[in-house]
C-alpha cells in the first residue's frame, strides 16, 4: 500500500485529540498501520522584511512612488 497524506479531521476523536499537527502520512507496513505526524516548516520573519516578500519593491521605492504620486497630483 502506497502512502497517503491525511486532514486530522478524517481521523477518528481518539486519535485527532492526540496529534498536535494539521496533517498525517498514513503508512502499512507488514499488516500495521503507522500514523506520523507530518510538521510543516513555517517561514522565518526575515523573510517577510519589506514591502512584499518576494523583495520586487522595497519601502523605500514604495515612499518615493508615493512621493511622486503627490507631486503628480499638484
């Protein structure tokens, strides 16, 4: 049997009251049945320093733009 990747939800109050994540991988091995939690990486805060994560605008190029917008608008 191949794995599979579970919601908590799917999984019977027993056993969803115990695991602390939000995902499982389901496994069968030799006729038993191995649940592990899978934990999922969170991104770091530094990442996220800046106008927009992915680094295309800055908040100093975002002042300037606006900047520029207020003189255009005079």
């Amino acid at each position: 049997m191949s794995d599979m990747i579970l919601d908590i939800s799917m999984l019977p109050e027993t056993l969803f009251s115990r695991i602390k994540t939000e995902k499982v991988k389901f496994h069968e091995e030799n006729g038993a049945f191995i649940v592990t939690p899978i934990v999922e990486e969170r991104k770091s805060f530094d990442s996220l320093i800046g106008m927009f994560s992915d680094g295309k605008l800055s908040i100093d190029n975002h002042l300037k733009q606006k900047q520029l917008d207020k003189e255009l608008e005079n």
